[in-house]
C-alpha cells in the first residue's frame, strides 16, 4: 500500500450529528469546521444527520437549519471543500439549490443498495451546478455482489462521480469490503470510496481493506462520532495510514488537536455498547441507534431484542417508522406468554 495517496472526507458535521440527536449548534461546528481546515481535511460533510431536509419528527429535529449550519461553516474554510449529503426522497432539488448558494462543493447523493435509480435526477442537478457528486450504495450487505454492482454502474452513468461501498450497519468483514470494493474497481471508470461504521470495532480494518482493494475515498470522523458505534476515527486512519506511508494531506497532531474539541464542547454521547454490538451483529441501519433505545425504554424492553427482530425483518434507513411498531409487537408477545 505504501507510496500511494488517499483522500479522507470526514463526515463528523453530518454523520455525527445522529449521536447527539442533530444538535450540534451552529457555533461548534465553526470552531470544529476551522480546526480540520487548519489540520489539511480535504473535505468535510455538514448537514443534519440524515441529510439535507433531514430535520423532521420522523428522522429528528436539528437544533439549527442546514442552511444556517452551511452559513456559518462556509466563511471559515480556506482549502477545505464543503460537501452535503442527500436522500432522494428526503432531500428535494430546492435544497440542492441552497446547497448550492452556500458555498457547496461536493453532493453526496445516498440510496439504499438496491434503489440506484431514483438518484438520477439528484445526481444530473448537482452536476448541472457544477459540483462533484460522490454517491452512496448504503446498507451495501443487503444485496448480492452483482446487483450491487449494477446499481453502481447506474449512478455512474447518471454522471457519478465516485460510488461508495457503504457498510451503513457496520456488518461487514474485511474479506467481504474487499469483495465489493474490488468488484466495483473492476466495473466502474470513476472513484470508488467505502463509508464504514464501527458496531464490530472493525472500522479502520475495513476502511484499511478497502484500501488494499483500491478504493481512492474513504470516510471517517473525529472521536469516530456518528451513527451507531460511529465511523472510523479520523485522527486514527491518518496515524495508521502515514504508518504505512499512504498520503493523506492530513497533520497528524492538528487533526488530533481538532478532535480535542469535541471533548471541550462536550458533545458526545455515551451509547450503549451492547446496542451498537448487535446493529453490526444483526445488520441494522447504524442511525436506528437512539430509535431503537428510545422504543425499548417506552415498551420496557432491552434494546438488542429490538435490533435483532428490526435485523430479521432487514429494516432499512427511511423505515424508522417501523421501530415502534415492532418494540410494540414484542411487547404484546411478551404480555401474551
């Protein structure tokens, strides 16, 4: 792996924003924003936790609007790009137009592994406004290596320009991210990234496979802060990756210094761990984290028993919905023995 470069998007301002319930003020993430400019972030990721026009009842109020979070991150970046992330579905085109008025750069375009195509529009606006689109195959282990394939050559030719494997559930093991990073370097002429999540403690192994495998984009976050047992710690991937003489463009002691504000502004939140344990056990969607403990606690279950069955019945990201409604089912079969 030595003497190559990989560039690392952090997604702290975005995916983090599922641990503390979306609310990061606006003035935090300056501070935070400012301080990976400072260390050499290529790009970071700002937005409510599931994307824009995520600030709802359903997915969680923010505690600020995307617009007022892209406001006040935008005047402090000098080198770093801006990205946001969007839903078909969730995310609507005046939102890519606000996106767009702010300052942003980047668009990562998200579908679930099976629903390419319905990211055809979002993709071909954001590139109409001339910002690189990097797009998400999320909860990646759901389908075969093949269909996922297909679906990475549509975004492709939607105008794509990178696909991510993204491991949503913090399921996978390194031989499988290689499996499917390696199939989409062999089927795609663009980028290739992997998103991992840590439920399994496998983070930075996977992201480092994934590496191996040739992905040229890799994400992570500072105190690895983000949904379910969060991403790969981003200060961690550049320590272990100038270890092995990959380049980054990362200051390994000012990206240290900036994930130092994160424990100044007191964000994180203490998740249990037996809950982030089965979302990789059992392949549940990382941001059902807090739906799930919220459920168990109404219905006087544990967690896990609610993340195995909403794994049994492969739950996915837009289904939050569902998470009371299977807490309550079980609660009723508990009352009925």
């Amino acid at each position: 792996m030595a003497n190559r470069s990989i560039r690392i998007v952090d997604t702290t301002l975005r995916d983090g924003m599922h641990s503390i319930a979306h609310q990061f003020s606006p003035a935090e993430m300056t501070t935070i924003a400012a301080a990976m400019d400072e260390a050499g972030v290529d790009t970071i990721e700002v937005s409510h936790g599931d994307g824009l026009g995520g600030s709802s009842i359903q997915y969680g109020r923010s505690r600020a609007s995307d617009q007022e979070y892209l406001q006040a991150v935008a005047p402090v970046l000098k080198h770093t790009k801006l990205a946001i992330l969007i839903l078909p579905g969730v995310g609507i085109r005046e939102d890519l137009h606000m996106a767009a008025g702010e300052g942003v750069k980047v668009a990562r375009v998200a579908t679930h592994v099976t629903e390419a195509d319905i990211a055809e529009q979002h993709i071909g606006l954001a590139k109409k406004m001339d910002m690189e689109v990097l797009s998400f195959l999320m909860m990646a282990h759901l389908a075969p290596v093949e269909e996922m394939v297909h679906n990475a050559k549509l975004m492709e030719g939607f105008g794509a320009d990178g696909v991510y494997v993204v491991d949503s559930s913090g399921y996978m093991l390194p031989d499988e991210v290689r499996e499917r990073v390696t199939a989409l370097r062999q089927a795609l002429k663009c980028q290739v990234g992997f998103h991992a999540h840590n439920n399994l403690g496998l983070a930075v192994g996977n992201t480092l496979a994934a590496i191996e495998a040739g992905a040229h984009l890799v994400d992570g976050s500072l105190r690895s802060m983000g949904g379910g047992g969060g991403n790969a710690p981003t200060e961690t991937l550049v320590a272990v990756l100038t270890r092995a003489k990959i380049d980054t463009g990362i200051d390994l002691y000012k990206i240290m210094d900036a994930a130092k504000f994160l424990d100044a502004i007191k964000t994180s939140q203490k998740a249990d761990p037996d809950a982030v344990l089965m979302l990789g056990y059992a392949g549940v969607y990382s941001s059902f984290l807090l739906h799930a403990a919220r459920a168990a606690e109404r219905f006087d279950l544990s967690p896990r028993e609610v993340l195995v069955e909403l794994g049994r019945r492969r739950v996915v990201g837009g289904q939050e919905d569902m998470i009371i409604d299977v807490a309550h089912e079980l609660a009723s079969r508990v009352a009925a023995r």
